[in-house]
C-alpha cells in the first residue's frame, strides 16, 4: 500500500476552495469544482467522496449520477472534474474527466499520465499550438469532459494503466497553471509525501495562486 498525503490551499484570489480531495487504502481521488458555476464545492467534494469509495470502474460514472442527484433548482449547473488512482497489484489505474492531472515520478524522470479534457489540448494534439502555448491558452478554461453540469447522460472518462512504481500526483489545474513540469518534478522528488505535497502548493500560492490547488503525493511500492 502507497504512503500518501494531501495539501491543498484556496490561492491568493479565490474567497473560497471548491477542490476536494479524498485518501483510501490504494485509492486516491482529487476533484475540482467548476469556477464560474455555483455549487463547485458541493459537487467535488460529493465526486471525491462517491468515487473513492466505488468499484473502480465505475468510480467516474457513480461521482456523475451521484453530483447529478445532488443538483436542485439553486445547484441545478454544479460540476467538477475528477481524477482517481488505484493500486491493484502492481498495477497502477488512472482515470479521469476534465483538466485535474496525474503524474508518475521514476528513475526515468516525470510522466503525464493524463491529458486533459479541454479545448487547448484538443488544439495541441491537432498540431495548431505547442505545448508552451497550451499552457496560457484560453482553451485551458473550456473544458469539453465534466461531471455533474445538469448533463444525464456519463461524461466519459479515459484510462491508464502502468507499474506501480515511483511518485504518483494527483493534482488540480491550480497547480499545473502556476508551475512547469520540470518545476514540478523538482518539488514532488522532495522529501517524503507531505513534504512535497506542501512544496508544490507553496510553489503555486507563491508564483501568484490564482486559483484553489490541490495535491495528492504517494509513494508507491
């Protein structure tokens, strides 16, 4: 079983925090409500709660209905992303819906194992902008994955699967729109798991914390 830890921060500019985050034996979940919709709070912290405890495949679409069952006429456009990790053996299970990343760190160096759910991806992988755009791009804010939203029909959610081994993150977009990949790798490789979990969210409170961050850091076996 991984040893993991948790920070998150409401940022310099937010007045209040709609990240969640949720930690269970070899199940880990970080979830970003939606700015500009109300209710974001409300809905990732019932998408963390519901998916960390669901049959993993099933994690995303039970957080959906279970937002869904949530909303009434004043949360009636309340959503989030989602992204869960699971240790099953050796092997490690990532899914996810909307921008909130995960990242495996190894001997190798830093990994992405998700891409996100948003216009400036879909952009980038269409070759019409480089990856050093894509991360000021306004497409960034224009998610084309969610949960929740007033949408019955599920999300959809990608999937990974690689060894167990080495550093994972679980982050929101407050941290990777503050913070570079190779500043990441820098701060996750600190330490042990709730250092540098208070490493990265300090870096992105301190290169200006525009938005809430969330982190989750585990070692794994």
């Amino acid at each position: 079983m991984g040893v993991a830890a948790a920070a998150t921060h409401t940022g310099l500019v937010r007045d209040g925090n709609e990240d969640a985050y949720a930690l269970a034996e070899r199940t880990w979940v970080v979830a970003d409500g939606m700015g500009g919709h109300s209710g974001g709070e409300v809905a990732a912290g019932i998408a963390a709660e519901v998916a960390v405890t669901a049959a993993p495949d099933r994690a995303v679409d039970a957080a959906h209905a279970a937002v869904l069952a949530a909303s009434t006429d004043g949360l009636s456009d309340m959503g989030t992303t989602l992204v869960h990790a699971v240790q099953a053996g050796e092997e490690l299970q990532v899914r996810w819906a909307g921008d909130s990343r995960a990242y495996l760190l190894d001997e190798a160096g830093l990994h992405a194992l998700t891409r996100d759910h948003n216009q400036a991806e879909q952009l980038l992988a269409a070759g019409h902008i480089t990856a050093d755009q894509a991360r000021t791009h306004p497409g960034q804010y224009r998610l084309t994955r969610a949960l929740g939203l007033g949408r019955p029909g599920a999300p959809g959610s990608d999937q990974v699967s690689v060894p167990a081994r080495g550093r994972l993150l679980l982050c929101t977009d407050g941290l990777t729109s503050e913070v570079d990949d190779p500043g990441i790798a820098g701060l996750l490789a600190q330490g042990d798991p709730q250092q540098a979990a208070d490493a990265l969210v300090e870096a992105a409170v301190r290169a200006g914390g525009r938005d809430n961050v969330t982190v989750v850091v585990v070692d794994l076996p």
